[in-house]
C-alpha cells in the first residue's frame, strides 16, 4: 500500500469546540488528498421551511426518540448493562449478536443532534448510556456484549460471522461524533482503550506474530480512519491500511466457530475472494461492498494512494454503469442481500437495502471530496431522495429494509424480509439507526470549499456560515428543491476583498440548455466546470444569485439489457422517480393492469390526492390504457396486431397520477409498481442501445 505522507501522520489531535467549527462525520486532515473540503456541521443550518429542514427536525422528535425506545425494549441496552454489571450469562443476549452497533449509531446521531439541543428522553439517553459502555469494557479494551456475555472462549475466533470489528468500528464512530460535539468525553476514552486493543491483537507487518485477519463485514476500515483523523493517532490509519491491503489475500483465512452462521456463503460475499487493487468488478453483500468502497477512499486520501483511489473508481465504474436501479439503490437479490450480474435489476425482488442505500451515499460523498467530479453528487441525490428518503415513513417511526419497486397486488408481505408496509423496527435493526445518524449529520454533506471558493451540492433552505478563500463569509440560500428547479443564494455578510467563486452543482437531470442563471436580478451568462455553474467575482453583502432549472415530467426507459423491465417505462421530475399507486385507481384496477401511453404528454401538478397532502407538493398527470383482467390466462398465443405488452388494450384512454416514490406506502392499498408497461410510437421498434454518459 501507499505510504502515508509525513504532514497526515504527523498531525496533532484536533478538539472540536477549541477552535473553529465542530467538523463533521467525515473530516479529512490538511494533507489529506482532497479537492474539496467539507463543512462543519455548525456552518451549514438548515430550515424548518425547506423540505430537508423539515425532515432533519422530524428525525430530531419523532425517528431518533423511537430508535431510543426501541433499543430499550428490545433489549439492546440490557445486553450492555449485564456486562457492565458483571453478571453475565445469567440471561441470553437479546437480539442479533452484533445489536450493540445500533447503540452506537444511535448515540452518534445524538451527538450531532446535540449540537441542536436534544429532548429530554433523548439527552437521558445521551447521559446514561457512555458511563454504560466504559462500564462494560474489559480492562484490556476489549468491547462487545455478546461475545463478552455469552461466549468469551470465541473472541477473535469468528472473523467471518462475528461482526466483532464491524461493531467496534461503530463505537469508534460514535466516539468521533461525541468529541467533536463536545459530548461524552468518556466515550473517547474508552475509544483509546478499544485501539489500543486492536493494535496490540491484529497484525500490522506480516510476520509480527499478532492475529492477521479482516472482518467478515468491512465497516471499521473507514471508522479507524476517522479516529486518526480526530485523534492525530497514526497507528490507527496504519491498522486501516492494514486491513484493506489483508483483504482478499489468499494466504488470510476468514475463521467461523459454527455458532453464529454456516459456510454456503462464497468469499465474494465477505469481499474476501480477491485482493482490493486487483478487483474491477462490484459484488458480493451490498452493504459490505459499499462500507468497504468508503473505508478504501479514505485510506487512499490520507496516504496519499493514488492507486487505491483509482481501484475503488474502477469498482464504482462497475456498479453505476451497470448494477444500480433507477432509484439509485443496490442489490437486486434477496438471497445473500447481494448485488447481482450486470443488468440483472428485478424491480419486484429488489432487495435494495436502506443501508446499502446510505452507504452508497457515504461512498460518493467521499469520492466527491476526493475528485470534485459532480457525478458523485449526481449519485448521492438520486439515491437520498428516492431510495433513503422512501425507507421512512411520513411520522418517522416506521421504515424499509428492503425497497421494492414493485409491491404486487395481494402481496403476502407476512415475512419480514419482504414486508407490505413499514415496519416499526427489525430483529436485525441497522437500518433505522443508520437512518437517524444520517439525517443528524445531513447538513455535513451539502456544501464544500477550496481555495477558490464554495460549492453547492445539494440545494437546501438554510444558511451558511464559514471561513472562505480571504475571509468570514455569511450566505442564506432559499431552494424548493427537490419540487423545483430554484436555488436562490443571497450574500448576507462577506469581509473578504478579494474575488472568489461560488459554484452551484447542475444536475445531471437538467440540461445545461435550460439552466437560467441571474445575479442580483440581471440575467448573466456563466462558465461551467465539472458540472457546475461557476460564478468567480467580488462578492459583497447583498449580491445575490439565483439558478433556476427547468424540471419536466419525463419518461426513462432501461438498457434493453435489463430484461426485467424491457418494454416498461419510468416517470422522473428532477431528481425524484414517480411510481403508480392502487390508491390512485379505480375499483377493480390493479397496477398490473394498466400501461403508460407515451405517445401522450406527462403533467405535473399540484393536486395532491388525499393522505398525501403536506407530504407531497407535486404530483404527475399521465395518459394510460387498461390491459384487461389480470385473471387471463397465464400463457396464450400472440396473433398479429397485438401489442408488445402480450394482450389487447382499452380503446379508452385511463387517466393515471403518479406520486413520488419516497411518498409510497403511506396510504392504505400499499400495491405499487415503479417501472410501468409502456406504449408509445415506437413500441414495436427493436430498443436503440443505451450507453452511460461519463460526466466529469
């Protein structure tokens, strides 16, 4: 692997609340790697009268609390207070064996929300739980309830199944979050403890006689990373070289104990069947794929590998040319939550993992740190506001695991791995948690600077308040996104005397034709760079800049390749996929009996029906045909003249609303379907080639 620079490894502890802003989740050092740099999460505050305003306070009150409650009920905290108790193995673990990490998601999520004030279950959460967890630490730093409660003999000894790293690199995590929000400061203490652990335990030179081995499911190799970055502690980026470099090496085993899974999962799932430079292909476990694709970026950026950087782009490559659903979701097989073949994107098996959904979103963020490319911006919107943004209910306190694109009618949804509705929670509970550090920390993820300015990702309402390229800098930007294609960027306070350049990031939904920019009211021409709309010049107080989009309703069909949809079509407005709904049907009409006309045009508009008011702003009008009973016979001939689709069509033309995607499920009926059968003018035409357009 790469060496690590002498100015990153040499860099001192950094205390968030000493100076300058608390940083956020991901932190790089100064010499790390990096085009862009992001804020802290105190310079970007969002508002109550934006649409991601509004969620993060629905997290605040309504998701975070719950995901507190139901980590008492099911068992989760006792699991920790019989350890730190010292009474262990009286009563059995409760939950899965690796329940501690959502602890430790949750408490991250408070530790950002903090920063906004907490609620008084939620600040009695934050209070009791460190002192827990210090409580339940062996002395040698060792950390995790069930193999310290159920079965000692077994630590270490199931790399493949027992998520021992996976869990400790949450609670680094969660350690990170609580320093740089001033919290907790016991949790970093014990965050040394747990290092010093794993350093004195895993090998980091071939031959030093400690274990060599990698978890069963990468997650720690982007935690040990951001530990270092907090702490200045170079071992810890040295042991995160060292488990990335470990994995798929032939000559490392991946020990089970038999007591926690069986063996008919392939190396592949564990991304332990090739070494991570030689790979070119994405696979395996979803949610393991993409943690480790993260942990790889950001072992590239702080050492300084070029080459790394360039395999883990060479695996996203892969994926998002070929293995990503239209709402930026992956894993298209529910049996071993695994990505799949090229092209093979059931809508009604998708699996879709709302985790897989939020790493990927962590992945492209790091990516887009590193190479200022906007298709990472690009991926990271798609997947936030269809795949993550649908996994949550509209109370906040239900969600998906799993995210269909296709809930069929009479669906038995009585398995939880494959559910009708929202669930309130799960025996394997990732994702909520997951769900609610997201949503705590979102406004980390929007705006970037450098030396030559700030850019905008992803609109928002809100302000930002930080240091730019020659001085403190105050903005207030104004969005009806992701409904509209406006983003208003007023100047409210800027001491620099200097130019500088302020970037708005033009999607890849709207074409750079139809793009309208205007400073302080006068319609200006601009340059882009990078897929992004670039305005360099002095600004001062008052100047404000205004991009607006145009945001049609627009039909999108799958490379012919995708065999499960071909001759369907999806509706998309702006970043947002739109799904049909039975709700939105009359009596007797299923969603599988009805087709998109194509050859009419697609309307948004504003009349929501009901249960979706307040929730949804705009929905799309469409021109269908009815495709006759779904009781018709399962296999027939196909005489001359039929269409496509196998069957003959209303003469009448259906009336059809379809609502955005991340808004299904709220209403009673529950059958939905994303990728609809399409008629058009060129139904009968052999499908034209779709190739994957590079943006830069």
């Amino acid at each position: 692997m790469g060496q690590i620079g002498n100015t990153a490894a040499q860099e001192p502890a950094r205390r968030s609340g000493s100076a300058g802003p608390a940083e956020g989740p991901v932190s790089p050092t100064a010499g790390a790697m990096v085009r862009w740099r992001p804020l802290g999460v105190d310079e970007v505050v969002l508002s109550g009268g934006g649409e991601l305003g509004r969620w993060q306070q629905r997290n605040s009150t309504r998701t975070l609390p719950h995901c507190i409650e139901r980590l008492y009920s099911s068992g989760a905290v006792a699991n920790l207070e019989r350890v730190a108790a010292g009474v262990w193995g009286t009563e059995p673990h409760r939950g899965m064996h690796f329940s501690d990490s959502d602890v430790y998601k949750v408490l991250e999520a408070v530790a950002w929300d903090s920063r906004r004030g907490l609620p008084s279950g939620v600040e009695e959460f934050a209070g009791e739980v460190p002192g827990l967890i210090s409580r339940a630490q062996r002395q040698d730093g060792y950390l995790n309830s069930w193999f310290q409660g159920q079965h000692p003999e077994l630590v270490w000894r199931d790399l493949r199944w027992g998520h021992e790293l996976y869990c400790a690199g949450h609670f680094l995590q969660a350690a990170v979050a609580n320093r740089r929000a001033d919290r907790a400061p016991e949790l970093f203490e014990v965050a040394n403890k747990l290092l010093g652990h794993l350093l004195a335990t895993f090998s980091l030179d071939d031959g030093d006689g400690r274990l060599v081995g990698v978890c069963g499911h990468p997650e720690v190799e982007t935690a040990l990373v951001e530990f270092y970055r907090l702490s200045g502690d170079a071992r810890a980026l040295r042991l995160a070289q060292r488990q990335v470099g470990l994995r798929g090496r032939a000559d490392v085993a991946l020990p089970s104990s038999g007591r926690l899974g069986d063996r008919r999962f392939p190396l592949s799932y564990f991304l332990h069947h090739a070494p991570v430079r030689e790979r070119a292909l994405a696979t395996g476990h979803a949610v393991r794929e993409l943690y480790l694709q993260a942990g790889v970026v950001d072992v590239a950026v702080e050492a300084h590998d070029q080459g790394l950087l360039g395999a883990s782009e060479a695996i996203w490559e892969d994926l998002f040319a070929t293995k990503t659903y239209i709402t930026g979701a992956h894993g298209s097989r529910h049996r071993d939550e695994s990505i799949g073949d090229a092209y093979e994107l059931p809508g009604d098996r998708a699996y879709a993992e709302t985790c897989a959904a939020i790493a990927s979103f962590q992945w492209n963020w790091r990516l887009l740190l590193a190479t200022g490319r906007a298709r990472y911006a690009d991926a990271m919107e798609r997947v936030f506001w269809n795949t993550i943004a649908g996994s949550v209910s509209r109370p906040g306190t239900e969600f998906f695991y799993s995210n269909t694109m296709h809930l069929r009618t009479g669906h038995d949804g009585t398995d939880e791995d494959s559910p009708r509705s929202r669930l309130s929670w799960y025996e394997c509970a990732c994702c909520p948690p997951n769900l609610a550090r997201l949503m705590a920390s979102i406004q980390a993820y929007l705006v970037t600077k450098d030396s030559s300015g700030l850019q905008v990702h992803m609109p928002f309402t809100g302000t930002v308040s930080t240091t730019g390229p020659s001085g403190p800098v105050e903005l207030e930007l104004r969005s009806d996104h992701p409904w509209g294609g406006s983003t208003d960027v007023e100047v409210r306070a800027c001491q620099s005397s200097q130019p500088w350049a302020l970037w708005v990031r033009l999607p890849d939904w709207a074409g750079r034709e139809g793009a309208q920019v205007a400073l302080n009211g006068s319609r200006i021409a601009v340059s882009t760079e990078g897929s992004y709309i670039k305005v360099d010049r002095q600004w001062a107080a008052g100047d404000r800049l205004t991009v607006s989009l145009s945001m049609p309703a627009r039909s999108v069909r799958a490379n012919w390749k995708v065999d499960a949809v071909r001759g369907c079509a999806v509706v998309q407005r702006g970043p947002l996929v739109y799904c049909v709904e039975a709700d939105d049907l009359a009596e007797g009409t299923a969603v599988e009996d009805v087709a998109l006309d194509l050859a009419q045009p697609l309307t948004p508009a504003n009349d929501v029906p009901a249960g979706l008011e307040g929730y949804v702003q705009v929905v799309v009008h469409a021109s269908g045909r009815h495709l006759g009973s779904s009781d018709g016979p399962l296999y027939e001939d196909r005489p001359a003249g039929t269409t496509n689709l196998g069957g003959p069509t209303s003469p009448e033309p259906l009336a059809l609303t379809l609502v955005p995607y991340f808004a299904r499920g709220n209403r009673p009926s529950l059958a939905m379907r994303v990728w609809v059968p399409a008629l058009g003018p060129d139904d009968q035409a052999a499908p034209a080639t779709v190739s994957v357009k590079e943006r830069h």
